[in-house]
C-alpha cells in the first residue's frame, strides 16, 4: 500500500509480505519493520481474498478531497485506488487488517 497527498503532499509506503513481516517507510526516515502474528497475517489474506472486496471500484468513484490523501492497495496484481472518505465496508476490513492501520499519512 501507498499513501500520497495531503497538505504536506507525503509519499509513505507499507508493505506486507505472505508470512506477515512488513516494512514501513515514511519520508526520509529510516524504515519500520514488524511481524504480524499468524491469525493477523490470516486475517488481511482472508480480507484481500473476500468476494466483496473483489467488488470494490479500482478507482474512486466520489469527488476528490481538497488536500485529502490517496491510497493505492496493490495485491495479486489488482491495484485499487481510494481516496479519503471512499472505504466501502469491504476496504475498511483492509485496512483494519493492516498493521498499524497502513502506511503513516504524516510526513
């Protein structure tokens, strides 16, 4: 996952590999890294993999937010693309499943 835009226009990424080890960048700051227990790691496959979350559009459908951010999610080769205010049920299970929430929208 990718998080761009804001006021102070960030480019964060998190990524999250099969066994649940992830890697977080911010900025210029030296990378985070971490591991998701099993059932964590279980549980963003299981969200990535639902039939509902195969539906969700792969680019925003609404009206883009003045300084808001975008969030480019990346998984078996399907890129989805949500702005802020754009987290159909689907999606927030993503996000919910990812460590720390996704990437850090802050500088």
């Amino acid at each position: 996952m990718v998080v761009n835009g804001g006021f102070a226009g960030v480019s964060n990424q998190l990524v999250v590999h099969y066994d649940g080890s992830w890697t977080s960048r911010s900025g210029t700051r030296p990378p985070r890294t971490g591991q998701q227990t099993p059932a964590e790691a279980a549980e963003l496959r299981a969200a990535l993999e639902d039939p509902a979350y195969a539906r969700v559009p792969n680019r925003p459908t609404g009206s883009p937010i003045a300084d808001g951010f975008q969030y480019f999610i990346t998984y078996r080769h399907r890129l989805v693309v949500s702005g802020d205010g754009e987290r159909p049920p689907a999606l927030q299970r993503v996000f919910a499943a990812l460590p720390e929430g996704g990437p850090p929208t802050s500088p």
